[in-house]
C-alpha cells in the first residue's frame, strides 16, 4: 500500500460519527420544526374558526346590514384582545359593512371576491399583511339579506417563532455533532488499543522466537479471528522454519560425506607414489561420488522449483499398461540382481505429466528393490476409483516402523538412524515423490505391516486450480 492511500481508521471513524449525529439530529430537527409549525397553523385554524362562528352569531343577533354596520363597534371589541386577527363583514355587492384591523394599510376587500371552501381554512396573502390563514362563511340575516363574513390570522408571529426555532434546531444539531464526534473519537480510541497491542506482540515476533503467539484473551470477540489466523501462520512459520532449518543441517551432512572421501581417498593415494591401475580405482571412486553429489543437486533442483510453483507440467492422457512395462523393462537389470520380479497389473487412463509420473513411480520401484525380499516380488497395480486413478507399488520385506511412517516423505529422511546408506541414498526420493503428487493435485500414502509394504499415488480425474 502506498503511503497516499494510507488513511487514518480512528479518523474515519470520528468523521462517521460526526456524520451520523449531523444527519440524526438535522433528521430530528426538521421533524420537529415540522411538528410545530403544523401544531401553531392548527391553533391558528382553531382560533380564527372559533371566532367565526362567534362573529356570524353576532350578525345574525344584529338583523340587517344596517344593525351590522351600526355595531361595528361591538366587532371591534372582541377582537381587541385577539391582535393579528383581521375581520371583514361585506354585503351582497362586496361592500364592506365592518372592517377591523390594526394597521391602516390593510383592505381586506380584495378577498371578497374570492370564492374557495367555505368554513375552511386555508393559506392567503392579503396586501398589507403578508403570508396568513384566512377562513370565511357566508350567513343570510333576519332581513333576508346575505353577508360574508372573513377572518384572516396573520402568520407572522408564528413565523418569526419558527425562524427563532430553526436557529436553535441547527445550534443544537453543530454542538450534538460536535460531542457527538468528539465521544465517539474518545470511544474509537479506546476499541482500537486491542488493535495496537496485536501490533506490538506481532513486531516483537523475531526468527529466534517464532514460538511466541499473539494472545488477546479478555479482548474483543471481533478480533480474535484476526488473533488465530495470524497465530496460525506462526505455527505455519515455525513448522517451516524449522524444516528449512533441519534441511540445511540435513544438506550440509549430506554433502560432506561424499566430498570427504574424495578428499580423503584423493590425499592417501597422493601420498605415495601408484600405480596405474591404483589411480584408475581412485578416479572410478571420485567418480562415483560426484554423480552422487550430482543426483543430490538435481533433486534438491527440481524440489525447489516445486515448492516455488516454476515446474511447468505438460498433461497428457497416460496408458498404465504402456508405462508400466516400459518401467519393469527399465528396472529389470537391477531387479534380477537383487533376486527380485517385477510382477504388472491394471490399464487405466491416468492425466499426468508423462516424465513426472515415471519419475515418482520410478522412485517407488527404486525404493521397492531395494527393500524386496530375495525371491519375492515387486507388484505394480493400477485401478480406477470415482475421483482418482491409483496406482500401488508393493513389495514384502521388512516392514516401516510406525514411527517412521509419517517422516519418510520429509527431505533427507532415513529410516536408518546412523544415515550412513547407500551411495545412491540421499533420502530425497520419496519427498520428490510427495512433491509431483502435490503438483497433481494428488495425494502419496503409505501402508506398512506384517511383511507387505504398500506405496498409493492418487491422480485425480479432474484437476482443480
């Protein structure tokens, strides 16, 4: 990751905080603004419709146009406690016959011709007032005669409260915000020490003490996975380490041996003087050392590139009856020299890269001779099962301790203690075996007991990336 996509995770999560509180509490206000302002328009319909049904009762107690002109006095009274609340009382034709308000500019005139619901408030805009609710009925007098009679409430106190209002919704919206960002940076802060201290415990965690482990316990739950995960891959590490470590101690012995008899064997020939004959044994000897130092390296090769995934496999459709005999043909000279057949059976359509497969059969057969019983037999067997094509190399002879059974496909591992076997023995053949077997997607296993010991390659049918 570069460091311009870096970020800080306890600022996002302050600034997500103060996100969220902004968004709750402007969510909040806006819905209370709301509220009131309906609540202040319903006290206002209620009022001026209250009002109403008092001013068409007194118009009716007056009895004429002529009464209600007369009395205008008596409107004007009523509503001297009552102020934003403008009355008109107009005729037939629209005259005015009382018209109360408080300012002089005002002519309510202009909404007696309008004609929406009766007994219905609703939102008017009379010149001289500004933005209110009207509301208005019509009532035929004793003397016949018709009249309209309208109220208006203006909205102005109401809005010059809901502006004071919105004011303080927003003010208290910042400063929520604020603490809320504010505790939520002090919270954050404290839910990510479990977090640092994993960091700390990790950078502590050298090649020399692999064997330490990241320990959260009484820490959150959602980081434990983090916890055992990376725990896990020390134990991997360790393991890995560990082999890596055994296999260079493993290597170093390996070649060693043979360079020291050929130093040695090279220095006691040089000491004297030889004949032909004693120098030509001496070459055949250094000889033989270094084509086994040369297998050694080529194993050690081929492993390397399996374990780095650079082995490059050509799959191909195999014939086993085909490969075994082109195998028992190969192995037959060292097969009578041991006193041992080679007995083949089974035809099965294996998918394997062709020079790998007679290379981890081959190393089985190798393995097999040399272990067989005089006078016995090598069996190669092949089958077919519902995901694998198998193929069995057994021969009898003297069986695998269990103890050794799970460590014999580990590099340079021999089953005899002293490691001093034979020439051709580096104890890389059967991890070179395990090694094609993985790059097959497959599976080698390994059955040992009485006098029968049985090695199993697992191809399967259809491989998986």
């Amino acid at each position: 990751m570069t460091a311009s996509s870096t970020y800080s995770l306890l600022r996002r999560l302050t600034a997500a905080f103060s996100t969220v509180a902004i968004v709750v509490f402007a969510m909040m206000g806006t819905f209370l603004y709301d509220s009131l302002s309906t609540e202040l328009q319903r006290r206002d319909d209620i009022e001026i419709g209250g009002k109403l049904n008092q001013f068409l009762q007194m118009a009716r107690d007056s009895g004429s146009n002529e009464a209600v002109r007369a009395n205008a006095d008596m409107f004007h009274e009523v509503l001297l406690s009552h102020p934003g609340v403008y009355l008109a009382i107009f005729d037939r034709r629209g005259a005015a016959l009382v018209q109360h308000s408080d300012k002089s500019s005002v002519d309510l005139s202009s909404l007696a011709a309008r004609n929406p619901t009766p007994l219905e408030p609703y939102t008017c805009e009379p010149f001289g007032i500004g933005r209110s609710r009207c509301i208005f009925a019509e009532e035929k007098l004793p003397s016949g005669e018709p009249v309209r009679v309208l109220l208006v409430r203006s909205a102005n106190d109401r809005h010059s409260l809901l502006k004071s209002y919105r004011i303080d919704i927003w003010l208290a919206a910042a400063v929520g915000a604020a603490l809320v960002g504010t505790l939520g940076y002090a919270v954050a802060r404290r839910g990510l020490v479990p977090v640092k201290s994993i960091g700390r415990q990790t950078s502590r965690i050298e090649a020399h003490n692999l064997s330490e482990r990241l320990n959260l316990r009484g820490g959150p739950i959602e980081l434990q996975e983090i916890a055992v995960s990376v725990n896990r891959m020390l134990d991997r590490l360790e393991r890995a380490f560990v082999r890596l470590s055994q296999f260079s101690s493993d290597l170093a012995h390996d070649m060693r041996t043979p360079l020291a008899n050929v130093i040695s064997s090279s220095q006691i020939t040089l000491s004297r003087a030889r004949t032909n004959e004693e120098y030509e044994v001496l070459i055949d000897s250094n000889i033989e050392e270094c084509e086994r130092l040369q297998r050694m390296i080529e194993n050690m090769l081929f492993l390397a590139r399996t374990d780095n995934a650079t082995q490059h496999i050509k799959f191909a459709d195999l014939d086993t009856e085909s490969e075994f005999r082109r195998l028992a043909s190969y192995f037959q000279g060292p097969a009578e020299e041991n006193g041992v057949r080679i007995a083949v059976e089974g035809n099965v359509k294996i998918l394997a890269d062709s020079t790998m497969f007679r290379r981890a059969v081959g190393n089985l057969m190798s393995n097999a001779l040399a272990h067989a019983t005089v006078g016995s037999a090598v069996e190669l067997f092949a089958f077919d099962s519902p995901q694998f094509a198998i193929i069995e190399v057994t021969n009898r002879g003297e069986p695998i301790a269990p103890e050794h059974i799970e460590k014999i496909f580990e590099r340079f591992y021999r089953v005899d203690a002293s490691r001093h076997g034979a020439a051709k023995n580096s104890g890389l053949g059967l991890a070179i075996v395990k090694s094609i077997m993985e790059l097959h997607r497959g599976k080698v296993d390994v059955v040992s007991d009485g006098q029968r010991t049985t090695f199993t390659l697992y191809f399967p049918h259809v491989l998986h990336a």
